[in-house]
C-alpha cells in the first residue's frame, strides 16, 4: 500500500505544444493527431455555445 494513495493522479499528457516529435512512431503521430482534432471539436463547440450565450444576452439587452 503506497503512502499517499489519497492524492490525486496525474493525467499522463496525451500531448504538449511544442515538444520533441522525433522519437515517436507514425502511430504514435497519429494517435495524437486524432487526440488533438477530437481536442479542437471539444473547443469549437465550447466556442459556439458561448458565441450562441452571448448573441442571447445582446439581444435581451439591446435597446431599441
């Protein structure tokens, strides 16, 4: 039994900007590849059900 099993994991990074890209494998590119266009869709949908938050709020607002 470790010593600290009550604090918390850390995430292994799938990714980091900028990093050393020799060393991996084609799959391994890949891999992150598709980690990092699912990464892309997660934030543009964020993006969108902000833009979409905010058109609401304007438009509540708006004087006329």
């Amino acid at each position: 039994m470790a010593l600290f099993d009550d604090e918390p994991k850390k995430k292994k990074t799938v990714h980091e900007i900028g990093q050393d890209l020799s060393l991996l494998s084609v799959g391994e590119l890949n891999e992150r590849i598709l980690a990092l266009r699912a990464e892309i869709v997660r934030l543009e949908a964020e993006l969108a059900a902000k833009g979409s938050t905010k058109s609401a709020a304007e438009a509540l607002f708006k004087r006329g």
